[in-house]
C-alpha cells in the first residue's frame, strides 16, 4: 500500500512540475509577442497578448510551484502599465 502513495505523490509532483514549465512557456511566448506592441502606436496588441499571460498565470496556480505564476503576473503587470499609459485602458 505505502508503495502505492509513494508512485501517485510521485506522479503529482511531476503533474505540477509540468504545469509549472507550461506556464513559463507562456509567459515566454507571451514576451516574445509583447515586444512589438512595445512601439509606438502598437500598443493595442496587449489586448491581445495579456488574456495569453492571463491563462499562463492560471496554469501556474494550478502548479505546486510559484515561478511561471509570477513571471505571468509580472508580464500582466508590465503589460497593462503600458497599456494605461498609452490610454488604452479606460
């Protein structure tokens, strides 16, 4: 029986390991896409690229470590000051 626990505590910890990776491959492909609308007058691309960090910062709750989280809510953070600052956020 102990053996048994022993293979699912096991197979949680690479489940949220893996959700943990897959929100930083979010958060990195939610960067990469957050670079052009950091020009002038592209700014209206974050409305686009935010609901992406949004569902990466999701995946990361869902893990049981904090590092894709947080590097989605930083870009969220990053994203929506640009935003407000160029008037796109009412």
């Amino acid at each position: 029986m102990s053996g048994d626990r022993l293979c699912i505590d096991r197979g949680d910890a690479i489940f949220g390991f893996m959700l943990n990776l897959f929100s930083i491959v979010i958060g990195l492909i939610a960067l990469l896409l957050g670079i052009v609308p950091f020009l002038p007058f592209f700014a209206w691309g974050y409305w686009f690229v935010i609901p992406i960090a949004i569902i990466g910062a999701a995946i990361g709750a869902l893990s049981s470590r904090s590092s894709g989280r947080n590097l989605n809510l930083i870009l969220i953070l990053i994203f929506g000051l640009r935003l407000m600052l160029g008037g796109g956020l009412i």
